[in-house]
C-alpha cells in the first residue's frame, strides 16, 4: 500500500487548566496544581477507570487526551490497527525524582513499587492499551523540542508499511507542574492534511 497523504482526524490539547479539542475549547478551571485539575477532566469526561487514580502524572496527562480522541472511535476498529506514537523532553524525570526521594528517605525501608513501575515514559502507552484493548505498534521518543518533521514521517512509514491503520501521535510533557499535551490521530482519511506546518501551527495554539 502506498500513502500519498495522511490526515488528522481530530486533535486535542492539555495545558495551563484547560483541554481543547479540535480548536474549540471542552474543558477548563481556575488555576490550580495539575493533580486537582485531572480529577476534575476525568469527571467532566465521565470516565469510569479507577485505575486512572493510581497513575503517574504524565501517564494521566496522556491518558486524559487519548481517550479525548479514541472514546468515539469504534473499538473493533482501533484495537489492533492504531498505532501510538508519543515523545517529550523529560522522559519520566518527574516520576524518577519522586522515587529517587523515596529510597534516599532513611526511614523508608520499602520504596514503592507504585511508584517505581512508573519510572519509564513509555508506561502511558501501556496504560492506554490496556484501556482501548490496542495490540498494535507503539512508541516512544525523547527529543529536546515537539519534533513535527519526525512524528510525520514515522506515522507515514507505520501506515505505508501497513502496521496501522490510524496513528496516535502525542507531546506528553510533564514536569513539576509544567504539562501540556499535543495529541492527534492520523488516519488515510479526513479534512486536515498532514503536514509539518499544520503541525507546528496546531502545536502552538
């Protein structure tokens, strides 16, 4: 199969208290610590996932925008041809640093095994497979900045080489409080081409 162009279905963004979804905003609250504020998206969804409670922040950030994008898509359509393909800057540093103080703690005997599954990033994508049921390719990169050149180009490859159908593609950035998420999904179909500008433009809104 060849892919002359691949478009973004749909799109959401997290970030400063506040969810977007497509451009129009669905979600906000008045400023506060990020735990508070994903309570809050994970009620307004009416999500019903205990687990959710139990994450790390940054598996709760893309977590929340996932399932923004995949909560309407048929699941005997996502399961096993939706790819993940995810990225940021500080990996699980948030989380790491968490544990990092939990074992340096003298009257800690037993560091968490709660928190330690947590420190790896790709962690998230397991956490939304789980939900969604996805058997299908996932990924998950560190660059210094979003990296919209090779997040297209990798989405592309995925759907030539018929790996996936549709591509999730996500920035999940969390950090001390600093978070935001850029998340899409790529099908051979739709209104929005693909392309790197698109991206960038998408990015900063």
């Amino acid at each position: 199969m060849t892919v002359n162009k691949t478009y973004i279905k749909s799109f959401c963004t997290i970030q400063n208290n506040q969810i977007s979804l497509n451009g129009e905003i669905v979600f906000d609250t008045e400023p506060t610590v990020f735990s508070d504020f994903s309570k809050k998206a994970y009620q307004h969804l009416e999500m019903n996932y205990p687990k959710f409670f139990k994450m790390d922040n940054l598996s709760k950030l893309a977590f929340l925008g996932a399932e923004l994008l995949l909560k309407n898509e048929d699941d005997s359509e996502i399961e096993n041809n939706t790819a993940l393909v995810f990225a940021n800057k500080s990996s699980s540093l948030d989380t790491d640093v968490k544990y990092q103080d939990s074992i340096s703690d003298p009257e800690n005997y037993y560091p968490s095994p709660a928190v330690f599954v947590y420190t790896l990033p790709n962690i998230c994508l397991g956490e939304i497979s789980i939900k969604h049921r996805l058997k299908s390719e996932n990924s998950f990169f560190i660059f210094a900045d979003y990296n919209p050149e090779f997040m297209e180009k990798y989405s592309n490859i995925l759907l030539e080489a018929q790996k996936a159908d549709k591509v999730l593609c996500g920035w999940v950035e969390y950090y001390k409080e600093d978070y935001k998420a850029f998340l899409y999904l790529i099908d051979t179909q739709g209104k929005l081409e693909q392309n790197q500008e698109l991206l960038k433009k998408l990015y900063k809104q």
